[in-house]
C-alpha cells in the first residue's frame, strides 16, 4: 500500500488561509522535500525552505511541479537561521519531527 500524505489537501488549505501570503516574504522552517514550499511559491513573493536534510532539500529541488518558480532552499537549523530578524513576512513551521 502507497502511503498518501494530506491526501485531502486539509494541511496546505488550511495553512495557505490561515492568512494572507500573496506578495509576502514567507520563511518554511523544517521544509524537507517541499512538499507545501512548492504551494506557498504559487503566490507568495518569495519563499525560502530551511532544513537540515540535505537529500531532503535536494528531493525537494527536483520535485518542482511548476516551472518558473524560484525559490531558495537552504541547509540549516531552524534554531541558527542565517536571516536578520525582520527579513521574512511570514515565518511556517509545520509538521517538522
């Protein structure tokens, strides 16, 4: 059996509406093979992925669905971000171990 993740949508729906990302600066801690970074870059001015997996990060490099998308992954802890203070709009955190 193929194990399906969020197979409703519930996860990105309710994160994407939990407030207004469309033009922000938005900050994914612990994005892993981006599943939801991908979403978020839809609409979001900007998005930057943070993980310490590098094969995460390098999965969720390849996984681009949308061609023309630019985002940002970076190799890092979420407690030692390499970003001043007021450089993000939003900052997501969700579903990390």
């Amino acid at each position: 059996m193929r194990v399906q993740r969020d197979p409703e949508g519930s996860e990105a729906f309710n994160l994407l509406h939990a407030c207004q990302i469309t033009g922000k600066d938005i900050l994914e801690i612990g994005c892993g093979e981006g599943w939801l970074t991908w979403q978020y870059a839809k609409t979001a001015e900007r998005v930057i992925g943070v993980d310490p997996g590098i094969s995460d990060l390098q999965k969720a490099k390849a996984s681009q669905k949308v061609k023309g998308i630019n985002i940002q992954l970076v190799a890092c802890m979420g407690e030692g971000l390499p970003f001043p203070a007021d450089f993000f709009d939003i900052a997501v955190y969700s579903n990390t171990l």
